[in-house]
C-alpha cells in the first residue's frame, strides 16, 4: 500500500477477480492535481492470496491515463465472471470537457478495454460519478444506468451485444444536472423498480428548470490553448454569465477593455460578451435539475419528485437502503456535501446526512440528527453497511480527506 500512496483513490470494487474464490480489490485513480494523460491516473487491480495479503498485479490492467470516478464490478457479457465499469469524472485542465469511461472485460483475469465496442456511447458520455445496474422495464436484462455532471440520468439497454442509449425511452432526456449517485428499490410497492437520485441541491446561488437552464459553453475563446468554460444562467429567455466580473476577467483577460466597471457588466448578456457564432461553435452543456429526486416508475417512464427541503441543503453523494422501522418499505440514508468548490462559491457543506423514513405513495419523511442519531457532516462520498460478529449492523461513512465514521444501526431509523 506505501508504494502506491500517491494515488489519489476514487473509487473501488470488491470481487473475485481471478476466479480463485477469495475477494480481490480494484482501485481507481482520479481527480484532477495531475495533467491529463498522466500515470497518475491508472487504475490498479490487487489480488487476494486467500489469507488477506494483497499483492498488485503487474499486467492484468490495460494502460488507462483517465482520471476515474465509480468503479461498478457487473457481469455484462454473462460469462460467468465479473467485468469492471469504470466511470471517467474529469479531462484536467478542460473542465467540462468529457473523459473517457471505460468498460473492462475480464477473460480470466485479465482485462482489456472493450467500451469502444461494446457501449461507444458511454465511452464519451460525460463527467460520470456513478453507474449502477438494474431492470428498468422488468424484461430480466438489467439496464446500466449513469449519473453525472452536465448530463442527464442516463440509460443504456443491451441489445445485440451492445449497450444503446435508451434514455428518452424512460422519459429520462430531460433530466440534465449536475448528478452524483443512484440507488434503486420498490419504493412505491407496485412491483416495479423506482430510484433515488443524488444531485447538487438548492443550497448555491444558481437555479435551474427546463425553461431557465443553466448553460455551459466549453471553448478555448481566447485562443491561448486551454479550454475556457464559460457557465451561465437563463432569466426570460436571455443568458447571462454566472462568475463575478473580477473572476471571469482573470480567465479571460481579453475582455477587461470592455469591462472596466462592474455596472456594465452586471447587464451584460453571454452573446455580449461573445456573439452567436462564436457561443454556437463552442461545445454546449445544460443543467435544467438541481435537486436530489426520487424518480418513480410509471408504466416504463419515470417521474421526479424533489426529495423534502432537508435533502438539498447539500449535495448527495451516497445512498444506503435499509427497512429500518420493519413496516416492510425501504427507507433511506443519505450524506454529501462538497468542500471542493470555488473560492466565490465557497464548501457547500451544511448537510450533516438525512434519514428519509418510507411512508408510502412516494412519500419520505425526513428525521432530523437530534430523532435519527445521524450526524455525517463531514465531506461524505460513499457509504455502506457491515454486519458484525455480534449481529449488530454498522454504518460506515468514507469521507475525502478525513476519517471514516461508524454508526451503529438501531430500529426504528436510529443511529447512533
């Protein structure tokens, strides 16, 4: 492990790699400190010797420079082993520009890259922070369902021995925000599967709907050969820029002659400071969501609803699911924040993690730290559950840059 500590690890998959019974652990390398292309960024795959001692393995991995994101170990090809989804978050230095995701097939323990064949749509779909697997339409073939930044929840359905995106077949298209996390269960009782979904929240300056997106446009404008990301909001139609004048003048230094004075540009629209044709060759995002919803399955589409005020304080990063006052629904733990933001947008970090308790028909009661015991206010990024010798199930929490905390599960959506 000291050997590969410079490794900035984002995200990681327990499973029988090589087929010799024991657990084996992949790794993903992310972020953004290195330059793009960098060895920074390679993934690692450790094997189990079946006593707990982990050994790296040498050329079970192709070469993959991407900064990485989700690791999802799943079965696509059905081949009897288990094959690695590998979400890409970032391009560094060409914020938003889309990495490349990866899928790994597994021929007896070694993998190579096959995205480019078998799913060449997800292979460029976005900043993915998470993909999850699961029966969308009840047809016995699970759907791989993506979460990310500028892009909506996005779903791919294997067909032919390729995965196609089938998003606007489940009514999702619309659905562009800045999204982090998925969980799926029968949250409704009708037989079919609904989902969670984790997003920024409300808790920032910027508002977003489908008629008033907000905008992104991703070009290198002033010609000094990095990508300028130039983001925006929509008022009656019109688009303006969302960065304070002094911070859009540092990255774009070329516009300080026309914006000497803070009045004109607090009027100033984006084809203002470019015009049309300029913005129209740029490569364009939108985000028309920025609240963490439960998306309820109805008759194969699916309909959100914002989860209650409590939720959007901060972003959500995990889920966990979990009956945890035994009335037979699944109710759910969730924690986030971001401590990552810009200086002039600050550490979105005032969530300290919610209970949602299941009352039925899409309804989630939130309970408050001081009814659930709950209190992950740190930056939270994932979460799970471990069951212990003595039967007693914990909560654990992984936090960036700070310790784990447990939580003892206790009935009645206690934790304590």
């Amino acid at each position: 492990w000291d050997a590969d500590k410079a490794y900035e690890d984002t995200g990681t998959a327990l499973f029988d790699a090589d087929g010799d019974g024991d657990l084996d652990l992949f790794v993903a390398s992310g972020g953004c400190s290195a330059k793009g292309g960098s060895p920074a960024y390679q993934p690692r795959l450790y094997l189990n010797d079946g006593k707990g001692t982990f050994t790296r393995a040498a050329d079970a991995l192709p070469q993959i420079f991407d900064s990485g994101s989700s690791v999802t170990a799943y079965d696509y090809d059905q081949d009897g082993d288990l094959d690695i989804f590998l979400g890409g978050w970032c391009t560094p230095g060409s914020y938003p520009m889309p990495p490349t995701s990866h899928i790994l097939r597994n021929d007896k323990g070694k993998f190579s890259d096959v995205a480019s064949q078998v799913a060449p749509a997800f292979a460029y779909c976005g900043m993915v922070r998470d993909v999850a697997f699961a029966d969308l339409d009840g047809d016995k073939r699970d759907e791989m369902v993506v979460a990310g930044e500028w892009m909506p929840i996005t779903v791919y359905k294997y067909t032919g021995g390729k995965y196609e995106d089938a998003t606007a077949n489940f009514g999702l298209d619309k659905t562009d925000g800045f999204w982090r996390s998925v969980a799926f269960a029968d949250f409704d009782g009708d037989g079919d599967l609904d989902f969670m979904a984790g997003n920024l929240g409300m808790n920032t300056r910027m508002t977003a709907s489908e008629q008033s997106p907000l905008v992104m446009y991703a070009k290198d404008f002033d010609s000094n050969g990095s990508i300028d990301p130039l983001m925006g909001y929509t008022k009656d139609g019109v688009e303006y820029p969302l960065a304070l004048r002094e911070v859009l003048l540092k990255q774009l230094p070329a516009l300080k002659k026309k914006y000497v004075r803070n009045k004109p540009y607090a009027y100033a629209r984006m084809e203002d400071l470019y015009s049309k044709d300029v913005l129209n060759s740029a490569k364009t995002f939108r985000a028309n969501v920025l609240q963490s919803a439960y998306f309820e399955n109805q008759n194969g589409k699916f309909v959100w609803k914002a989860l209650p005020n409590l939720v959007q304080a901060a972003p959500v990063n995990a889920f966990v699911l979990r009956d945890l006052n035994s009335d037979g629904k699944p109710d759910i733990v969730l924690a986030g924040n971001d401590y990552g933001q810009q200086i002039e947008t600050s550490p979105i970090d005032s969530g300290n993690g919610v209970v949602l308790i299941n009352k039925g028909g899409g309804n989630f009661q939130p309970m408050y730290p001081c009814q659930s015991g709950l209190w992950a206010n740190l930056d939270a990024r994932s979460m799970k559950t471990l069951q212990t010798g003595q039967g007693k199930t914990l909560l654990l929490v992984g936090n960036n840059n700070g310790p784990m905390q447990v939580f003892e599960m206790k009935g009645g959506g206690t934790l304590y």
